[in-house]
C-alpha cells in the first residue's frame, strides 16, 4: 500500500514554544491531508482537512491559530502547534488520501508523541 | 450524518479462539467500511475495506468481515486468536471525503 511518513515521531517541548509535525506522502499524490488528534484509550477526532493549495477546514472547536496547517505541495502537509502548552500533549496522527482515485482508503502516519512540560 | 458504533470497547479472548468485534453504521448513501489496527504509539494500519461487490470481505493477518446491508452491520472476525493479534481495532466509514471513525475495540489474547 501507499505509504505516509510523519515526523517526528516524538518531540517533547517546553510550554509556550511551537512545535512542527509533517506530513508526508512517499509515493502518491495526496490531494487531501487530515489532522487528528487521539487522547489515550479514545479514538481519533479530526481536527481539520487540508486540501493542496488551498485553506485547511477545521473542525468545530478547533483553534484554527494554535494548531497552523500548510498544505503546499501534493507530498507535505505541516501541523505546527503554536505556543504549546500542557493540555496539547496529545498523539496527533495525519492521514492522506489521493481523491482522484475512487475506493481508496487513508494511509496514516505514524503518528507523532507531543508532550508539553 | 454518518456514525459508527463499536459495541464493546473491550474484548477478551483465549488464543486460539475466534474473535469478533462488533461495528455497525449509520450513512444516508451506500458506505466505503474500513476496519483499522493501531498497535501502540503507531499509526493506523489498513485490516480490510468494502467499497462494492462480495459482501464477505478477506484482509491481512486472517481477518475477515461482511457486510450487511440488511443489519447495517460490518463485524470483524478471525477464527483463531494470535497473541499478535492483541492491539486497538476501529471500525470506519467513508462517505464522500471524510472518514468517521468508531470509538475503537481494544483486543486482548490470552494465552
């Protein structure tokens, strides 16, 4: 299957600095990118759509100026969480798919481990 | 609006037995399923997807889940349990581009 890289893998960093995850499609054209974030034990809730070239959408009560989405090219996508803080640490997981092919599924990353201290 | 219930957040079963997680939907159109694994601190890993065709749908690692159209339903199962098998399963639809995601099933093996 396709693959999507994310990194890092884990970061950890002090509260009231950014931190940046990407996004990666090593070998096809992802067209639309999602964001989720999983606390432990739950499943996965979507924080926002990115599509190349244009806005993200954001889900309802997601702050569209901590959590920063680029979409620039077909293969990355950035999330970078603005000014962290404690209550962001959180597993953040990306997903993309490329909509020009019908019945595909999302390939995820690996997801990225953020604690704030 | 589409959604997806997972009965049963937890599942126990000795090795050797059959597994089944439970998943059913509700979608206003014909769905795309997926059923997904996570191991910890990883990524979500593709087990099987029904998108059209044979209801009975065959995936990795021996799972296997059919979808009825009647029961609104899309069970995952396997008929013998392997201690590798232990991880967090999420049952998912797609209906245009977004995906909606189950609250998840976490397997247990015991051997």
């Amino acid at each position: 299957g396709a693959v999507v890289s994310q990194h890092p893998s884990w970061v950890i960093c002090k509260s009231g600095t950014s931190v940046k995850i990407e996004c990666r499609s090593l070998d096809f054209q992802a067209t639309t990118m999602f964001w989720y974030r999983q606390f432990p034990k739950q499943s996965l809730m979507l924080m926002a759509t990115s599509n190349e070239g244009s806005k993200a959408t954001y889900e309802q009560g997601v702050e569209k100026d901590k959590f920063l989405i680029n979409h620039a090219s077909l293969t990355l996508s950035t999330l970078t969480v603005t000014s962290a803080h404690p209550e962001d640490s959180s597993f953040y997981i990306c997903s993309a798919r490329d909509i020009q092919v019908e019945n595909t599924e999302a390939f995820f990353g690996q997801g990225t481990r953020l604690t704030v201290v | 609006a589409q959604s997806v219930t997972q009965l049963g957040s937890h599942v126990s079963v000795s090795e050797g037995a059959l597994v089944l997680l439970r998943c059913n939907y509700s979608s206003s159109v014909p769905p795309y399923l997926f059923w997904y694994v996570q191991y910890p601190n990883q990524g979500l890993q593709l087990l099987l997807k029904y998108t059209t065709g044979a209801t009975l749908v065959k995936g990795i690692n021996g799972f296997e889940a059919e979808f009825k159209k009647s029961e609104t339903s899309f069970h995952l199962t396997k008929p013998s349990a392997h201690m590798s098998d232990a991880a967090e399963y999420f049952c998912a639809v797609r209906t245009g581009n977004q995906f909606y995601f189950g609250t998840g099933t976490s397997l247990t093996v015991i051997p």
